[in-house]
C-alpha cells in the first residue's frame, strides 16, 4: 500500500530500478514478464518512461505554462501561451502532462513504453502517429492489446473521456493503481500545491476538485 506522499510523487522508498528507470517493485516484476513475452514474440519492448517525482512534473508544467516548453492542444495543434487565456493553457496543459502531485506516475505504477527494436528512445516523439498503422511502434502496439491485461496492465487513457487525451503509450499495473487511486486524497494535493511555486496557481486551486475528478478519475477501465 502506497503512503500519502508515495502518491504525491514525494517518497521514493517504494521504487526499484529496471530498464534506466524507476517502477513500483510489484510493477517492476510484472514489467519483467511482459518484456521477456514480447521477446518471445520477436519485439524489443522498451521503457522510455517510469516514475516521475513531483518536482519534475512541476518542472514541465511550468515550462509549459510559461512557454519554456512546446505546448499543444487537444488536437496536437501547436500553441502560443502568449495569446491564450489562462483556462485554456491549463486545459492544453492537462490534455498531455498531469497536474503536479496528480501523476500516475508519480505512484511507479505507470510508464511509457515504445519498440526499441524500431527507434531508439532518443528518436521517440511520443506522438499518437507513431502507435497507429503506419507507425514504428504499431505492430507491437497490436500485440500489446491482446497480451496486456494477462500481465496486469491496462490502458488509463485508451479513449476520449474529455480529461486526459488517449496515449496509447501508456500503461498502468492495475493490482496497484487502482488501490492508489481509491485512496488519492485530494485535500493533501492542494495543500501541497499552495506551498509551492505552481503556475497558473490561482486557476488550479479554484477548480481543483473538478480537475481531479476530471484528470485524476476519468480513466478507461481494466
């Protein structure tokens, strides 16, 4: 069971190291089996995302809303934050990159994954393009639809459910996740967001409540 801060992305002693990156042990053990199957199956799964601590996604939502980092919208759409509301940043924002201490991956239950015998993670974009037919990672990306769920993993945001956008790279071990998020507590999230030097602050606390419920729990089920 995930403490509090382990959730918030503040606690790393739930973490052990696989693939340059760090994954919840449970996760990391059933990551494991689904990489040596996708071998026997003649793909090279990669790992090019596991857990990510709450000053690192701070870091790249303030980059983003203060236009230090690309932004996109909904529709992949490249944006200009100088000309855009404060409530639409936040919505191009949250659409890719998770509220700080509001990341699945801050739990090390989640990653990013992509076939390594296709590119490299340097060469990766991470762009839906690249998970579709045409694209480098399409047929292991068939192949994970139907081997997925016998490891434990699931696709959070396989669907449009108008919070986070569909990220076929994505995926949750759900013996942990699910647990995580029964237990998220939104009332230390904005706690510790009133502490920090958080973009767009004033914006995010006042909608904090719908924003978790809309980015946090309107997820695709296992």
């Amino acid at each position: 069971m995930l403490t509090q801060e382990q959730l918030l992305g503040l606690d790393d002693r739930h973490l052990v190291a696989v693939d340059d990156q760090w994954l919840e042990g449970r996760t990391a053990v059933a990551w494991q089996r689904l990489k040596a199957d996708a071998a026997d199956a003649g793909f090279q799964l990669g790992l090019c995302s596991g857990w990510r601590p709450f000053h690192r996604q701070l870091a790249i939502f303030n980059g983003k809303a203060q236009g230090e980092r690309a932004l996109q919208n909904r529709a992949g759409q490249a944006c200009d934050v100088r000309t855009m509301s404060d409530a639409d940043i936040l919505d191009a924002i949250l659409a890719w990159s998770a509220l700080p201490g509001a990341s699945r991956h801050h739990w090390g239950t989640d990653l990013d994954w992509f076939d390594a015998g296709r590119l490299t993670r340097e060469q990766l974009k991470l762009e839906p393009w690249e998970y579709q037919s045409g694209g480098p990672c399409f047929e292991l990306a068939q192949w994970m639809e139907a081997n997925l769920a016998r490891h434990g993993f699931f696709r959070p945001y396989r669907e449009p459910l108008g919070g986070v956008a569909p990220e076929p790279w994505h995926l949750s071990f759900a013996p942990v996740a699910e647990d995580a998020l029964s237990r998220f507590d939104a009332n230390a999230l904005e706690r510790l967001l009133e502490q920090e030097s958080l973009a767009l602050k004033d914006t995010v606390l006042s909608q904090l409540p719908g924003l978790v419920e809309r980015y946090c729990f309107r997820i695709s089920t296992p």
